[in-house]
C-alpha cells in the first residue's frame, strides 16, 4: 500500500477494534500509539466468532498462525428447534468453498493475539494503559487529548497527534463527545448469560448451534481445545425478559447466577447434546443485557473518528461484532494511505464503512439470520415432521444467503475482496 503521508494516530481503546486498527495504520505507514484505560489487560469475555471477510483481512496482517494455534476453524452451522429438531444446517468457512477460514476462539485470546503482534511490531511502549480517555480538543494543526487515571481521576499528561480514532467500545467516551445527550445504549428485551464449559465436544467438534426461538434461545459452539478429548465450549443462554434497561446496562464483566435461567432450559437433553448440564458444568457465567446503538449519521468529525462498537454497536445476531471493526480497520488504513488529509481520509472511511454497518444493525434488530427460528414458531409452534412441509429448501436458503450479502461475506464478496 502506498502512502500520502505519516500520519500520527493515537488511537482510544485496546480492544479488538483499537488493536487491529493498530497493526492495520502501523503497514499503511502510520505511527500509531494506542491509550487503555484499564491497567492490565488481561483475557477477558468468552467466545467470538470472525467471519471469513475479517479472517481474509487478518490473515493479510500476518496473524494467521497465532489465530489457528488457538481457534477453532468453524466448520458448519445449524439452526435447531425448541424440541431439538433441526431447521437448517449448512456448511461454514472453507467447508463452504470460502478462501479463509471462519474462526471461532476465545475473545480474551484474540485480544492477547493482536496486543502481542502490536507491541512486537510497534514497540512495547506503544500501548500506553492505565489511561482512561476524558475528551480531546482540535485545531488546524491536530488533536490534543486529555486523559485521567482510570482508578484515583487524577489528570495525566496531554497527548497530542494529527488526529484521533475513538475505538472505545459501547460505552464510548470518544462517541459521547459528539452525541452527549445519547445515554444509555438501547435494550432489546433479552438478557444473555455468557459461559464456557470445559467438555467432550459435541457433533463433530467444530459445529456452531442455535436453539430455540425469541423467548428462550441457545447458542453453543467450541473455541478451543483443551486436550486430546476436550474442548473449550462458548455458550449463551438466551431469555426474553422485557423491562427497562437493566442496571448493568454494557458491563461485559458483570457475574451472573444460574439459577436465573437454568429451570428455563431443563427440557432440552437431546440425544445430540445435554444444553442444561453443558450450563451447570460452567464454573461461572457473566450477564449481560443485548444491546446495542441507534446508527448516528456522522462518526467523523474533522480531526476525530469512531470506529467498531464505538461507531456502530450491534447485537450480536449474525455473529458480525468483531468482524466489522476488522474491516473498519482496514478501511481507515486505506483512506488514510489515500489521503495526506486527515479530514478528507476520515470522511471517506466514513463514506465506505458507515451505510453497511448501518443497515446490518437494523437487520439485526430484525435478529439477523435467526429470523428462521422465530419463522418457524409462527408457522409450526406445535414442532414439525419434515421441515419442508413448511419451509421450502429455497427459502430456507435464501434467509441464510440475504443475510450474508448484508453482512459482506457471500462467498463470492469475499473471493472478490
Ligand atoms: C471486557 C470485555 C469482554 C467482552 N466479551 C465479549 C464476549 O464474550 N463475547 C462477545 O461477543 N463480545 C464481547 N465483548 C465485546 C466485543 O469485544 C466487541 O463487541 C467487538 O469485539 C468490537 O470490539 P471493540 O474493540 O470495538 O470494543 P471493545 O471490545 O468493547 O473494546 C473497547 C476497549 O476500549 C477501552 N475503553 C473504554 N473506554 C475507554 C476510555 N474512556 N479510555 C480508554 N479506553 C477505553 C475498553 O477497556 C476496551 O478495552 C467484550 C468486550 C469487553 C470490553
């Protein structure tokens, strides 16, 4: 890649957006320095998934040996009824004919993956923790940044560069500046208990499920091995539980309590896998409300940009979360190879990049790709014999394949990239 200029980039937040993004300006010829506001960062949060179009673009940034030492290579994916039947199954990834791969491994992992490749590659001092971002203030020359210490509030030193990117997650400070009357990030009626369960895999050991429907759902898949005969299980137990927004209302690290949901879930022991006692195996699971943010019509605001969950939080439906602020990523590191402007190179990553992850959040308000199960409660709330009594192969397909193109990564989007 070419670049205009060396751009100076600090960027807000060391998650998997802010580090991608690291690496990704770090080849386009940026120098790039990224400020966290926890202290230590640790391998926090349980499963995700990266979706073939953002494995092509990590697997382009040199990171496809430490992602494969610790995934899983997804290899299908299927969507089962409340009785366990299943709706739907196809293959995934490089089973599907996909160049790459879809990974699906511990969030914590991928973090620690990227953090190393960043401090090797950039230098050790490159992220700077313990710093929690307060507000930046801009000129024609650039962008001043204020920070505080994320546990006393005391004021640490300015920070000045060309221009700043706001990867600060759901409850972004940097996006706050612009939008200060936004509030709360917007409930969707369910709550999620997050775990992970060391087990004998299920199916053949590299099969992503889900059950059920809008009331009372699972999603259970493997992300990593153990040893030779166990496997990390990631799983969410899903609950419709309509009320206001939750107290913890974006606090990925909040425990939560079996007994909440577990008699929800006692009845599904299919003979293909025991989802109660895959939950009650887990040492510990977290809570956490699905969330996500009305689209805004702006993310770039001369010197400052947003970018991943800070520029568009979605539920995670559809699995799309992370693998967007891949490509977000990788598009600002265009833009700016592009542009000796910063303001220039920032409205155009917003030009690319703002309408698709716009309208994939809507979709997945419309739950995603798990429009089939709510689908198939309407049209067979009392189970069925053969799905196709109800369902046409065809359209069963085409619920799969729309959501993909949506997304960005039908098979032939991603082989053209
Ligand atoms: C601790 C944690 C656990 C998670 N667990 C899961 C999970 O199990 N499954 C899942 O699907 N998704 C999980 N997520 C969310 C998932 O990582 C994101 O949806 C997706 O990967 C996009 O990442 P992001 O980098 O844009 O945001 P995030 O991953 O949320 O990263 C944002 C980063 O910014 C930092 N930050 C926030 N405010 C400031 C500030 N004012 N100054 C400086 N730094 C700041 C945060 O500490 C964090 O490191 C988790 C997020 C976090 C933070």
């Amino acid at each position: 890649m070419t670049t205009e200029s060396a751009h100076d980039v600090v960027i807000v937040g060391a998650g998997i957006s802010g580090l991608t993004t690291a690496l990704a300006l770090h080849r386009g010829g940026c120098r790039v320095r990224v400020y966290e506001s926890v202290r230590t960062l640790r391998a926090l949060g349980v499963g995700i998934n990266l979706l073939p179009h953002s494995v092509r673009e990590l697997i382009d940034l040199g990171l496809q040996a430490a992602l494969e030492d610790k995934a899983i290579l997804t290899g299908s994916l299927r969507y089962h009824a409340k009785d366990g039947r299943t709706i739907w199954s196809e293959p995934r990834g490089l089973d599907a004919g996909y160049p790459c791969p879809q990974y699906s491994i511990h969030r914590g992992e991928l973090q620690m993956i990227l953090l190393e490749a960043v401090r090797d590659r950039l230098g050790a001092g490159s992220v700077v923790t313990g710093h929690r971002f307060v507000a930046a203030d801009q000129d024609e020359a650039g962008v001043t940044a204020r920070f505080a210490d994320p546990d006393t509030g005391a004021v640490l030193d300015t920070v000045r560069a060309d221009c700043l990117v706001g990867a600060d997650g759901i409850m972004s400070t940097v996006r706050a500046g612009f939008y200060p009357d936004e509030g709360n990030p917007v409930y969707a009626g369910q709550v999620l208990w997050r775990g992970v369960t060391v087990s004998e895999p299920f199916a053949d050991g590299r099969t992503m499920v889900m059950i059920g429907n809008d009331e009372r759902k699972a999603v259970i898949y493997p992300i990593g091995r153990v040893d030779e005969s166990r496997q990390l299980i990631n799983w969410i137990a899903e609950l419709a539980i309509p009320r206001e927004l939750p107290a913890n209302k974006g606090d990925w690290n909040r425990v939560g309590n079996k007994a909440d949901f577990l008699d929800h879930f006692q009845d599904w022991r299919f003979d293909w896998l025991d989802v109660p006692d895959l939950f009650e195996r887990a040492e510990v699971c977290w809570e956490f409300p699905m969330v996500d943010r009305d689209p805004v019509a702006r993310w770039s605001f001369g010197r400052i940009t947003l970018l991943g969950d800070a520029a568009h939080a979605m539920r995670p439906n559809g699995s799309n979360g992370a693998s967007q602020g891949v490509l977000d990523a990788v598009a600002l590191e265009r833009a700016l190879a592009a542009n000796g402007n910063v303001t220039k190179a920032f409205t155009d990553y917003e030009a690319e990049r703002l309408e698709p992850t716009r309208a994939l959040t809507l979709t997945n308000r419309a739950t995603g790709p798990e429009i089939v199960l709510r689908l198939v409660e309407e049209r067979c709330p009392d189970g069925f014999d053969d799905i196709h009594d109800h369902f046409s192969e065809a359209e069963l397909r085409e619920i799969a394949d729309s959501y993909k193109r949506i997304a960005g990564f039908s098979r032939d989007q991603v082989a053209r990239r």
